[in-house]
C-alpha cells in the first residue's frame, strides 16, 4: 500500500494532494462533533508534547497552553469566552484551551517578530498529533480575546493567538443541521496559487481568479489560436503577465502577433493595440476562465 492509499475514506472523498506527502497531513482536518466524554490525561497530554517539539526562532519556544477539563471548575470561564457559534458545538468538548504566545525573547527581552508564527507551529504539532489519534482538535477565533487576556491573568508581554477545543469524535449527526452540512475535510487551493518562482511583482495567481472583469477573450478556433486582450479597466501590463503565466504553466510558446496578422487588425479596429498571442487552443477549456 502507497502512502496516498493510507487516505481516510472521508478525506480521500473531499482531497486529492498534487504530490506524493505523508497522510498525516492530508488526513488532518478540523471536525466539530464530540461525544461530550471527559479523556483521561494520558489521552490529551500527548498533544501538547508534540506542541513542545515545534520549532521557534532562538529555540524561544513563544508558546504557552492554557487549558481546563470539561471535569474542571474553569471549564465554563473557558467556554464563556467564546462566541455564540462556537458555544453551540464546544460544549461537548473534553479540553478547552487558549493559546498565548510571548512577544519578546527570553534572552534579551528584545520584541520576537515571529511569535505568532511559532505558535501557529505549535499549534500545527498538536493538531497533527490529535489527528493521529483520532482526535477532534479545532482551533478558533471566534472568542473575546480581551475578556481571555484579562480573565487568565495573561502578562502584558503575551499576546492571545486563539482557542482550541479537543475532544473524542462523534457522528456529524450529533451537531445542529447547519453544522453538519459543513462536517467535512475541506480542500486546498492549488499548488500553482500559492508557489511562485521569483519575487512577487511578477506573480498572477490565476488558479481560481475571475479575470473577466479585466480582460476580454477573443478565440479564433479557426486558426488554433487564443487572445487575450485587456481593456480599459487593466494595464497592458496585467494582460502580458497574464500570458506569460498562462504559457508558462501550459509550457506554451508565446510569441507577439505581427503587424500583418489579420487577428490583430480586427482588435487594433476594436480595440487597444497591445494584445499577445499563445499558440495554442482555446483558453477558455482551462479552468481558470
């Protein structure tokens, strides 16, 4: 067995990855439905071990979990923070937690400008581990992030990042109607929206981008060619971008139309006068138009 085939069913039905990863960071998503069972310690501390083997910056480890046991006193101060969305469907929850992280360095006290960054590293750790074990883990921002800075005591220099709620999984028919249509591993954008080789000011992510608004497409099947023209709502420089993107991704040849191709009178008649040609078929079969 590959490790794609190590997919859970219900992961494998809603993600398809681009290239050939661990499992275990596919097969991790954010479900809502807990038993409402308290977990033991040796259940639940786990994950916070794994939260402690994060990497930070300096080895600052910014980091700090605070938590309650549905079993604890503080249980309700924890869920009191939280939002009326969230309240609905946490208060099943095992482990309620709030994750701050210190906004200086230990060693000079100076700011850390990646705390937040290494926390989120944390945060991913204990996830991943939830996930092996088959455990709910669902971070959240719906909360009062002043109420939980002033109700935890939490020190000036800390910053609160979010709250987690951990618990044993239940069916998705335990939730309200409304949630349990969105119980489900949801997917990712292409890898081509979030990669780009170079810097910034060159990149157009296309993948999922409505472009019409910007650009007019002009397709001559007759002469197995597509045109991309802007208009007056872009800069001829968008457009241009545009297609050489298009005929990167595609390993398409671009080439600029001659003066004497007939295509190009019949934009420069209609019109602006900067238009790139790709040799190849329509544009509008891939799926980004």
């Amino acid at each position: 067995m590959t490790d794609m085939e190590k997919l859970r069913e219900e992961v494998a039905e809603h993600r398809t990855p681009q290239e050939d990863i661990e499992p275990l960071l596919v097969n991790r998503w954010s479900p809502r439905a807990m038993t409402g069972e308290p977990l033991d310690e040796e259940q639940y501390m786990p994950l916070f071990e794994a939260a402690r083997w994060a990497p930070s910056s300096y080895n600052n480890q910014h980091w700090r979990f605070l938590y309650a046991t549905r079993e604890d006193e503080e249980f309700e101060q924890f869920a009191d923070l939280l939002g009326e969305a969230n309240r609905e469907w946490t208060e099943d929850a095992a482990v309620l937690v709030t994750l701050v992280s210190k906004q200086t360095f230990d060693h000079n006290g100076e700011p850390a400008r990646t705390h937040s960054f290494d926390a989120g590293a944390a945060w991913e750790n204990l996830a991943l581990e939830a996930s092996r074990r088959e455990l709910v883990a669902h971070a959240m921002q719906g909360f009062d992030y002043e109420a939980a800075a002033e109700q935890l005591d939490v020190p000036d220099e800390f910053s609160v990042e979010c709250m987690i709620a951990i618990g044993e999984r239940a069916p998705a028919e335990t939730l309200p109607e409304e949630l349990q249509e969105r119980e489900f591993p949801k997917g990712r954008k292409p890898i081509d929206e979030i990669l780009h080789h170079g810097g910034f000011a060159d990149w157009i992510p296309l993948a999922g981008t409505d472009l019409s608004h910007s650009v007019i497409k002009i397709t001559y099947p007759e002469l197995s060619s597509a045109w991309v023209h802007h208009t007056s709502r872009c800069w001829c420089q968008v457009c241009k971008r545009v297609c050489q993107r298009w005929a990167a991704v595609m390993r398409q040849p671009l080439h600029w139309a001659s003066a004497s191709d007939p295509v190009r009178q019949v934009l420069q008649d209609n019109f602006w006068p900067y238009h790139w040609s790709i040799s190849t078929a329509s544009l509008q079969r891939y799926y980004w138009w």
